[in-house]
C-alpha cells in the first residue's frame, strides 16, 4: 500500500470509531484486537491485514471499501 493510503486507512478508523462512540478499550474488545495494536493503527505505526481491515469495518458497520476513502 502506498504511504496515502495508509494514512487514509487510520484516519478513517479512528473516525468511524469516534462516530460510533466506541473508545479505543471497547472497540478492542469488539474487534478481538488488542487495545495497543488499535492505537498502533490509528498513530500510522501498524497497517491492518486485509482479514483485520474487514473485522474493522465490519465492527464499524461499514463496507471495508470505506477505510480507503
């Protein structure tokens, strides 16, 4: 993945967790993700697995599509 899209993919995570009021510990628990790798994601400094990418879009209630807008 380019360096855009990343940074698209953990802007966009950490946007539609916000809408959906999920906190980081939560949407952890609701993804099967640690809470760490979470944050990880949404700072830039891990990239989701395309398996991991559609757990989160669909704990989002999202097509995972949307991460990459």
């Amino acid at each position: 993945m380019t360096n855009s899209t990343v940074i698209k993919i953990y802007k966009n995570i950490k946007k539609f967790r916000l809408e959906k009021g999920y906190s980081q510990a939560k949407f952890a628990e609701l993804t099967n993700l640690s809470e760490d790798y979470i944050s990880l994601i949404e700072n830039g400094k891990r990239t989701p697995s395309i398996k991991r990418l559609c757990i989160i879009a669909e704990v989002l209630g999202i097509e995972p599509y949307k991460l990459l807008k």
